[in-house]
C-alpha cells in the first residue's frame, strides 16, 4: 500500500515538472528531473523488464496520439523541444510516467474495463485542461476535448490490458 501511494506521488511530481517545464521553456530539466523520477521507480520495483516494455510501449502510443492531436490542429505545445510536426519529448515522457503506475498505483483498474474506459475518458482530457491552465499547452476547440476523450477512453484499457499480458508473460 506504501509503495502504491509513493509510485502516485512520483506520478503527480513528474507530471507537474513535465507540464511546469514545458510551460517556462525549462523542457531539458524538466525532462532530467522526470527522469530521476523514472531510475527511482526502476530502483524500488522487482520486475523492471517488465516495466521498461510497458513504459516504451505507452511512449509510443503517446508518440502517437498526440502528434494527432497536433497535426489535427486540435492542440498546440508549448516549448515542443524539436520543431513541429513532431510530439513534444515532454509529452511523450508523460505517457512514460503515466505507464509506470499501471502496475502500481492504478493496477485496481486492470481487472476493470468499464471503469477503465470512465477513467480515461474522463481523466485524460481532464490533465490536458489541467496542462493548458498552467501554460503548457492550448487546446484549440471543444473537438479538441472530445477527441481526447475518445482517444483515452481507448487508451487506458488498452495499456491496462498490454500490462496485464506482459505480467502473465513475465
């Protein structure tokens, strides 16, 4: 239960650095500062292979989705790091961290597929609102925010059932 609690606050200290260093042009720190977040998750977990194919899968995805998003016109990024049309590194590093509480903290969804959808259709758009109050991003149009939650209600199942077949596997 400590663990779960402490893999959450390392999420929402990521997250906040992400969003926070995107939002002042500090990208790279914010960038280096998730990343210690990330080697200290790798440093308290057992099965860190594991981990390491969920968190590349879900930068993937990420890679994805959001440079979608902003080839669709629906979102533009502050300080993207590398020039458009690409997805911002900050972001993909969010799906990253948002990967590393699968197992952990969130792993009550697993086994709940409706409620995993809720979640992220709900959730995901909600942290991009979040993201634009802070400066980091803007989202351009309400298909901006419908959009995003189609695509997490998706999402979040998705990389909760991935993470359930690379824990049967492992």
């Amino acid at each position: 239960m400590i663990f779960k609690i402490i893999n959450f606050v390392l999420f929402q200290a990521a997250w906040f650095v992400c969003v926070l260093g995107a939002s002042y042009n500090r990208t790279y720190l914010a960038l280096t500062l998730s990343l210690i977040i990330l080697l200290l998750h790798f440093a308290i977990i057992k099965n860190r292979m594991l981990e390491l194919k969920l968190i590349i899968i879900a930068g993937f995805i990420g890679l994805l989705f959001d440079g979608a998003l902003l080839n669709l016109d629906l979102i533009i990024y502050n300080d993207a790091g590398l020039p458009y049309p690409f997805t911002p590194i900050w972001i993909v590093m969010l799906w990253m961290i948002f990967a590393m509480t699968l197992n952990h903290s969130l792993a009550w969804l697993s086994q709940k597929i409706y409620i995993s959808i809720l979640f992220g259709a709900i959730g995901g758009p909600l942290a991009y609102i979040a993201g634009e109050k802070l400066g980091a991003i803007t989202l351009l149009s309400t298909n901006s925010i419908i959009t995003l939650s189609i695509g997490w209600a998706f999402i979040t199942p998705i990389l909760l059932i991935i993470a359930n077949k690379l824990n049967k596997n492992a």
